[in-house]
C-alpha cells in the first residue's frame, strides 16, 4: 500500500511563506481555526501555542497549503493529498537545498509565470536554456530557497 506524505520546509516565518507558496502554486492556506478551537475549549493547548495571521487563528510557528481539489478533514483543515508544511526553526538558511519544488507553466508561457512570481515575492537567479532538453529559471523564494520554473 502506497504511503501518504507532505513536503515540510523550513522557514522564519512560516504563514508568510505559505503566503507566498499558496499564491505561486495557487493552492489554499489550510485554516486549522475550528480545531484550534476545539483544542482550546478541551485544555489541550494553551493561548501561547496559537496565533493570529490574516484574521485566522493558527498554530504559532506552522502553516499549510493544499492542493484546492484534493479532500481535506473538515474539522482540523489539514489536507489528505498535495499538501506542503512549513515549520519555524531557529537557524537561518545557510546552503542550496537539496531538495526544491518545480513550478511548471503552460506551454509558452515561461515568462509569465516568471513574471508572476517575481510579483509575489521571488527572485531569479539563473537561466537555463539547453534547447530541446528544456528551459527554465532558477529562483529563490522570500526566504532564499531554490526553486525552478519551468
């Protein structure tokens, strides 16, 4: 049986990230409000494990996105399916990942979705064209992290 899995990545400030990763990808910021509520109401967390962003409450330090067609637990509001979690640490980025996300446009349209993801918040740093193997744009999100649209 096949397992089910969510990328985590590493951030500062984990709902600005997933600010930024909803938009480019155009997923939905998962809002784990109606379980924080339930949690609170129970005594299982405290107000100091809980947060306010854009008029939700979350987490303090975690934020998600899901793919927008894929189910997701009505009561906690965690994805099922294409899901990426971003987690607060400490530690600032120091060396090129070793794993990164590819960001695919339709065909023809490489600068555009360059565009827009410059407009979001992303940075180019290279351009790749090796002809009929490919093209695309090494990027770095808000935080740095390499990523390629393609």
């Amino acid at each position: 049986m096949a397992l089910n899995w969510k990328l985590v990545i590493d951030a500062q400030d984990a709902p600005a990230l997933a600010d930024f990763w909803a938009a480019a990808l155009e997923y939905e910021v998962e809002d784990p409000g109606a379980l924080i509520e339930r949690l609170l109401a129970a005594g299982q967390v405290g107000e100091d494990a809980v947060t306010e962003h854009r008029g939700r409450r979350i987490f303090r330090g975690y934020a998600a996105i899901r793919h927008p067609e894929d189910p997701f637990d009505e009561i906690s509001g965690i994805g099922r399916g294409r899901r990426v979690l971003f987690q607060e640490v400490p530690e600032d980025k120091t060396v090129k990942n070793r794993l990164h996300i590819d960001v695919h446009s339709e065909p023809g349209k490489l600068d555009g979705l360059v565009a827009r993801l410059q407009a979001l918040g992303a940075t180019r740093v290279r351009e790749v064209d090796r002809g009929p193997a490919g093209h695309w744009w090494v990027m770095r999100d808000p935080e740095g992290n390499e990523f390629c649209a393609a």
